[in-house]
C-alpha cells in the first residue's frame, strides 16, 4: 500500500504543499514496510496541464492514495480512473498528514476543489 | 485591405469602435466585418446581422484503438501538451487539451491512434444592411482558439475592406487574429493600465510587421501620456473619442458610437482617408 503526500522538501518532516500539480516533491510511503521515498515532480515545468502530467507520474509509481489539500479537476479524474484513492485538506507536515490518515481522520474527495489550470486563458 | 482592431485588454470599447469604422467605411463601399473574439462575439450586438450561413469548424484529435493499443505510454511521454495520460487499463484523452499536433498518431509504436475529429466551434455569416458580417463562436469549455479564428479569417474576401476584430489581450489568439493584417487599429483608454497594454499590443504588432495607429477611446482630454508614446515610437495617434455618457449607455444597449453621435464619422472618415493615402489600401483595388 503505497500513499503519496503532497511536500514542499524531500523529507518525511517536510510542510505539505497546497497544490496538487506544482508541488515540487512527493513523499511516497509504504505502509506496509515505513519506508519512504521522495519523488521530484516533473509536471511543475509544464505549462499548462501540470495537474495530468502530475498524476501520471503518480499513476507510474502505483501509487494507491494520495494526500492533497486543493486538487483540480483533470488531476482528479486520472487518478479516479486509475482507481487510486485521493483524500484532502492535509496541512502542517507530511507526517502529520500520514497520521490523520492512519487515524481516519481524513475526507475522501469524490470531486476537484480547486479550479483547472489547463489549457490557455484569455488574455 | 486588412485593418485589424486591436487592444491590450478587455473593456476599452474596442468593438464600438471597430463596428463604427464599418458603418462609415460601409457608406462608401464593400465591406466585411469578422469578429475574431470567438471566446465572447460581441460584434452581432452592435451591427444586428441577419444570418445566411453556419458551419461547424472541427479539428483533429486523437482516435485510440484498444485493441491494438499495448499501454506502452509512448503517447503521454510526446504530448507536449499533457492531454494524454496512460492508465494500467486505457489510455485517456483530455480532448480541450489537445492542439492537434499529431505527435501521438505520428509515433504510436503500435499504430494504434488515428486521427479522428472533433467539433470546437461554429463559423456565422450574415449581413448588417451593406456590411457582410462574420463572427466565430467557440464551443463552451474549449480553450484553444485559434482554428477557429482561422476559420473566421478564410472569410476574408479579398479587393474589399475587412475589419477583423482582434480579440483582447496579447496572447497567441490575438497574434492570429492580427497578423496578415496590412494595419492594426490600436483602441486604448488614457489610463495607466490602459498605456501599459497599448505597449504590449504595439509590440506584438510591430514583431508581427504590421504597422499600427492609435486611437483614444472614452478620453477625458488628458492624453498626454498616449500622445507621448505615440511620438517616441513614431506611431500615428489618429482621434480621439471624448467620455460620453450617451455613448456609453448606447454601448451597453448594443448601439455603435456613430449611431449615438453621428458627428463622429468624420474621425472614421479621416482615418480610412489616412489608410488610403499613407498606401495601406493597396490591395483595395
Ligand atoms: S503510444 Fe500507442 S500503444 Fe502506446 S500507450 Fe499510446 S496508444 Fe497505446
Ligand atoms: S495530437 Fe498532439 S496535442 Fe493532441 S493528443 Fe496527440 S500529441 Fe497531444
């Protein structure tokens, strides 16, 4: 059971980033065994479609949760389809985050709450 | 001849001006108006056309055929613009994300995208009285425009005067809409901002080889700042509109400023004057 945490650092005591697609770094922890990993996330250097090319990366991890506080609605469909679980409203650290959610103290998130960066606006 | 109209932004009455030029230049002789703001046309409110024409504009996408697809992610990996993703079970399109490239059915190892086609908006035609009247409408929650405003230009009809909206701003739907253009009419307001994005649009034009004339829109008298441009980059500052409340309020009720105030057709008269005889009407006749 791996869980990814959205972290401004690569370490496991690292402030969790508000934002889903540009958030520089994920922490992915297996449960099972407590180790952790951090992952740089590469979608941050996109454009525009950051929060697909984010998911992606995670969905090529087999990652099976993730902790987000804002995701958008791209993102989330990926990841919905890929039947990997998203929770939101995490803050503080990224263990602190992982506690919640071993606590079930986290709500599950069936739809984006934050608005899509995609694509290019106006003006 | 082309004349683009232009502003760095939203809101500076860019479309009464642009529909004002149409009535007086259509007192004169053939012309065409095609509004190139496919995300909000707002050209039909002020000239009224009565509509000929509709035609669906598409562009193409990707067709995946899952028999064939092997779930490689070659596709996601050469999409520059993210709007495929490969999942353990399918490969799925962000269809308002694609920009058509054909990267992906160019490079599938397994030959297993095609293109197909998509719908992202609709070209109208009609006329206003002796103006012919163009405007592309882009399909809600499409983000890529300019097909369509490529469409809109195809209209283009040549040996005659045809007014291309621009759309607002200065970004990549803008650069389509205004160049091929042999003048850019820039609308501007004598505020702060207003110079700001009269700069950004100027530029664009400039590196787009279009040469530009600015016009003043709800001026209060106090231009010093635009004129003042205007004559450091040697651009042609060619009227100014003064505030006015009735103009204004026929704006907001679909009313072109030469129908409220119709002593102002000779500031479009002079300029279409100016057009001819600076030689931008060469390819009039
Ligand atoms: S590149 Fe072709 S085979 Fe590979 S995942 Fe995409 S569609 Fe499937
Ligand atoms: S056509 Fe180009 S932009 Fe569209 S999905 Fe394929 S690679 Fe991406």
């Amino acid at each position: 059971m791996k869980v990814a945490v959205c972290a401004q650092d690569n370490h496991i005591d690292a402030r969790v980033d508000p934002r889903f697609g540009r958030c520089p770094y994920f922490i992915v922890v297996d449960l099972d065994s407590g180790n952790w990993e951090g992952v740089q996330n590469t979608g941050t250097q996109s454009s525009g479609g950051a929060g697909v090319q984010t998911a992606q990366l995670l969905v090529n991890r087999g990652v099976n949760v993730v902790l987000v506080d804002r995701i958008g609605p791209n993102a989330i469909e990926v990841l919905g389809r890929a039947g990997i679980q998203v929770y939101g409203g995490i803050h503080g650290t990224v263990s602190q985050s992982l506690e919640s959610y071993r606590q079930g103290k986290l709500t599950i998130l069936s739809r984006a709450n934050s608005p899509s960066h995609g694509g290019m606006g106006r003006g | 001849m082309i004349i683009a109209v232009a502003s760095g932004k939203g809101g500076t009455g860019k479309t009464t001006v642009a529909s004002s030029l149409a009535l007086v230049a259509a007192e004169k002789g053939e012309v065409w108006f095609l509004d190139c703001d496919v995300e909000e046309p707002n050209g039909h409110i002020m000239l009224k056309p009565h509509w000929h024409r509709k035609e669906t504009v598409r562009v193409p996408v990707p067709e995946i055929n899952r028999e064939k697809c092997t779930l490689c992610g070659r596709c996601a990996e050469v999409c520059a613009f993210h709007a495929l993703v490969v999942l353990p079970q399918e490969v799925m399109l962000f269809p308002t994300m694609c920009h058509s490239c054909g990267g992906c059915w160019h490079l599938c190892p397994a030959g297993a995208i095609s293109p197909g086609w998509r719908e992202i908006g609709r070209v109208e035609e009609g006329s206003s009285g002796k103006i012919g009247f163009v405007h592309g409408r882009l399909n809600v929650g499409e983000a890529i425009s300019p097909p369509l405003i490529q469409a809109v230009k195809k209209r283009i009809r040549p040996g005659v005067l045809n007014i291309v909206d621009a759309p607002p701003g200065t970004s990549c739907p803008v650069i389509r809409a205004v160049e091929g253009a042999d003048f850019c009419l820039l609308v501007t307001e004598p505020t702060p901002f207003g110079l700001h994005d009269l700069k950004l649009a100027y530029e664009m034009a400039t590196q787009l080889g279009v040469p530009c004339g600015v016009a003043v829109n709800r001026s209060d008298g106090n231009d010093d700042p635009v004129r003042q441009f205007c004559h450091t980059n040697n651009v042609p500052l060619l009227f100014q509109l003064l505030q006015d409340r009735e103009v204004a309020r026929g704006y907001a009720r679909g009313i072109p400023a030469v129908e409220v105030r119709p002593e102002w057709k000779e500031h479009f008269s002079a300029l279409l004057a100016f057009l001819e005889k600076e030689g931008y009407a060469r390819c009039a006749k």
